[in-house]
C-alpha cells in the first residue's frame, strides 16, 4: 500500500505523530476554538489516525493520544462539520467553518 507523503508523519515507538509541517498545512480545516482552550489537536489527530490505518476500537488507543473519548468526539464532532471530507476533497482553501446554533 502506498502511502499519501502527507500522512507519513514520524513514528516513533510505533506510535504515528504529525510533523510541524503537516500540522501547518491542515490548521486552515479546523474550527477556531471558542472559549475553553482545547486539548492539542496534533495529539488528537494523530491518535485517529493511527486508529483508523490499525483498525482499532477506541478503547484501544495508546494513552499517549490521550482519552480514547477525546479521541472519538472529536473524531465524531469534525467529521460532521466536513472537516475530514474537505482536506480529502481538495478543499482548498479551506472555507470558514459554519457555526451551529
């Protein structure tokens, strides 16, 4: 399988963790936060996608990404917000995101 050069990232320990770089390029697709600082989101999303290439459940994520239900929400939270459709569609740039009401 072949493997897009901007998910190859670092890994070390197995554990796959994006670049400075590739944080950078894909910062544009995320919300703004509002209010409450967030965790980080390059420890997020690079818990899911090491989930996602090894199929695990959840619960199953190494603790170094954090809680498994942070991973999962947001996860969830971006995927209905057409986060994940975007940056895989081309969507470049990115548009504002749509605040809910």
């Amino acid at each position: 399988m072949i493997q897009a050069p901007e998910l190859t990232g670092v890994m070390m320990s197995n554990l796959f963790w994006l670049t400075d770089a590739q944080m950078e390029r894909l910062r544009p697709f995320f919300p703004k936060s509002h209010g409450k600082p967030r965790v980080d989101d390059r420890r997020v999303l690079s818990g899911i996608i090491f989930i996602n290439r090894n199929g695990l459940r959840w619960c199953d994520a190494p603790r170094e990404y954090g809680p498994h239900k942070t991973l999962y929400n947001r996860w969830k939270r971006w995927g209905d917000m057409g986060v994940f459709a975007r940056i895989h569609g081309g969507g470049w740039p990115p548009k504002a995101a749509k605040r809910r009401s």
